[in-house]
C-alpha cells in the first residue's frame, strides 16, 4: 500500500484506537486488553482509528460503525500512543476512508512473529469499556 501524503502524517504522541469487537479480547478480571485485539492475521495490516480532531463521543460513533457493519458487539477500545507502534518497526498509514482510519502495517509474515508483538502493544495499551454497555 502507498502512503497518501495528502493525509496528515501520524505523530509520536498521537493516540490511536483499536476497537474491540470480541469480548475474548479482554480480560474481565483486570479490564485491559488481551495480545488478540492487536493481531493482524489473517490480513496484511491491522485497522485503526486516529482520535485527532475527533470528540470523546466520535471516536465512540465511528467504534459503534466499524460493530454495526461486521455486525458485532462493541465492547470498548484499546488506546494506544503511536509511538508504541513505531518502537515495533511498524508503520502507521493513514488513509482516506473511513474517517480518521489508518492501518499499521509491515507485520511479520509468521504468526508467532505477530504475536510477540501483539504481547508488547496490548501490555501498553489501555483499555476503555464502552460507555453505553
């Protein structure tokens, strides 16, 4: 995928969104995250949603659009500064659609790879519980 300089590039400090669509993605007992919410297999990039410019409530309103169109169950969010994602040799590409979307791409091929990746995004992570569950 190329990157679209007409995008505003993604800073260091800017935090990024992963909704989380499956409630085997969190662990009840602590309220954070489980390594899967960050895994990209089977596809080639992991889908994200950039809170700059957005509201509390938009970036809610975009989390329940992503659950609406699977359909699926929104269950919350994982934020994460963009910085973690860089400190993983991944790049964050902003695109187009839908709004304030952008995809963190160059994973490893292999899953094990992915996965120990996966380990150290959701470690920083922190997860926020959808406010009108």
């Amino acid at each position: 995928m190329n990157e679209d300089i007409s995008w505003p590039p993604v800073t260091d400090d800017e935090d990024l969104a992963r909704f989380v669509l499956f409630r085997g993605w969190i662990r009840s007992s602590h309220s954070t995250v489980k390594p899967d919410a960050f895994i990209p297999y089977p596809y080639p990039d992991l889908s994200v949603t950039r809170h700059i410019g957005l509201s509390v409530e938009e970036v809610w309103q975009i989390g329940q659009a992503v659950a609406d169109r699977r359909p699926a169950t929104l269950y919350g969010r994982a934020d994460i500064q963009a910085v973690h994602i860089r400190r993983q040799a991944l790049r964050i590409v902003p695109t187009p659609e839908p709004r304030n979307h952008a995809n963190i791409t160059d994973w490893p091929k292999d899953k094990p790879a992915q996965k120990i990746i996966a380990q150290e995004l959701a470690a920083v992570a922190r997860y926020v519980p959808n406010p009108n569950q």
